[in-house]
C-alpha cells in the first residue's frame, strides 16, 4: 500500500469517526488540520460544504475524470443562464470582434502576462465533450474546445503560496438590469490543474457564442455550472481565503 493511499485512509477514517461520534463540528476539526477546509466553511451550510469537499479530496484521484460522451449525445439545446455584461470595456471589445481584448493573469505569479484571444488559440489545445449541469435542474451536453488552465499557469509560473486562482468576468447588470454587479468566482489549485479545466474559446465547433461567455470562459468538467465563470477579463492567484468568490452558490460546488 502506497504512504499516500495509507495517510488518504487514515484521514478518511478520522473525519467518519468524528462526524458519528463526535458530531459534525469535530469533523470539520478534523478536516482543518488535514487541510481539507473551503473558504466558506462557517455556519450549518458550510459543515455540509467541508465534508463535501474533504471527502472528495480524500476518496477520489485529484485527476478523476468527469465522464465524456460521443459526439451524437450533444444536446441540440443549450440553455444559458444570466444576462449579456454591460461593461463599457466589454462593448467595445465585442463590437471589434475581441480584437483588442486581453486576459491578463496576475497576482502571486513570478511573471504577470496578458494574452489576446489569438495569443491563446495558438497554445496547444484540445476539446472535451462534457455535461454542463445547473444547480436549477436543466443541464446540456456540448464540445467545448480552449486551453488547458494549467498550460497557462505554466507559462506564468504560479508561486508556491497560491492557494486559489480567481476569475473575474465583465461587469453584469442585477436582475433589473440597473445595478452593476461583477460576481467573480474562484477555484482552488488541484482543481486549476485538472485536465478538463479549460479557458474555452470554442463551443460545438464553433467560435464561443455570446450567450455562453464569448470571447473565453471557463471550463469546469467536475463542477456545477455556476462555477464556470463568462465573459472573462481577468485571472488572479491568491493566498487569501477573503478573496475567493462573489458569485452564487457554495463555493465548492462540486458533482
């Protein structure tokens, strides 16, 4: 038996003895001292999203797959969810065909880079046919075709400290279309470094359509579709549990 199958049994072995007998705040001790805490763990909700979380980490391969389908199970529907951002910047940027628009990537990294939309089509990349689920209930299957997140943290040689890589997307309208609203998202790095976790520029064959994030979104394949975050402007690493969403949902928001 591996040293690190051994450890994953005896932490997975410690959080279950804790939770029966223990209750569920001993548990989330447990998962503390491992590591295994999300940012919002606090409060009923989030013991549930600890103990999601750290299970997952503890029982599953930090490289397990989402399942991929066939090209035939692409769905001919593909709901969207959210309005169009308002952003000046993003505007301008449409209106020229994402000519002038560029990613930039920042924070704890030992070189901050920008990249165009051409900049990013010519690293080596590769399409994954995924379910896209939304915690409402509908979901979709559809290609989805970009670069690897971990291609590009490569290139920016992310710093030993980063603990969570931040998206943040154009400014959006709330749901009476007045009051701006950015809800930026994050991911932690096992997840920055999955092999379906992709900056998605294509969908279905084609270039990435408005309605779902053009001109680059993120690809989530183990998570819900709220996690994957549109219409991106710029990604940040961070060190810091307070700087880690302003979305919706928890924020593991795993499948």
């Amino acid at each position: 038996m591996s040293r690190n199958l051994t450890r994953r049994t005896f932490i997975t072995a410690g959080l279950t003895t804790a939770a029966s007998a223990s209750g569920l705040g001993a548990a989330v001790y447990f998962a503390d001292r491992y590591g295994l805490i999300p940012p919002d763990h606090a409060g009923i909700l989030g013991i549930g999203e600890t103990l999601t979380y750290a299970t997952q980490r503890l029982l599953t391969s930090g490289h397990s797959l989402a399942r991929e389908f066939k090209r035939s199970d692409i769905s001919k529907i593909a709901p969207v969810n959210g309005p169009h951002p308002i952003d000046e910047k993003y505007r301008a940027f449409l209106a020229d065909g994402f000519k002038d628009w560029r990613l930039s990537i920042e924070g704890l990294v030992a070189r901050p880079v920008s990249f165009s939309l051409e900049e990013l089509k010519r690293l080596p990349a590769e399409s994954h046919i995924l379910l896209h689920a939304c915690e409402e209930g509908w979901s979709y299957i559809a290609e989805w075709t970009g670069v690897r997140l971990a291609t590009v943290l490569g290139l920016v040689e992310t710093r030993p400290e980063s603990r969570y890589v931040v998206f943040e997307p154009f400014a959006n309208p709330n749901q009476s279309g007045r009051v701006v609203r950015v809800l930026w998202d994050s991911i932690d790095m096992a997840d920055a470094f999955h092999p379906q976790t992709l900056l998605a520029y294509g969908m279905n064959g084609e270039d990435l359509p408005l309605d779902h994030g053009a001109p680059v979104r993120l690809r989530l394949g183990r998570h819900l579709g709220y996690k994957n975050t549109k219409y991106l402007s710029r990604i940040v690493l961070t060190d810091r549990r307070d700087y880690y969403r302003k979305g919706r949902g928890t924020w593991y928001g795993g499948i």
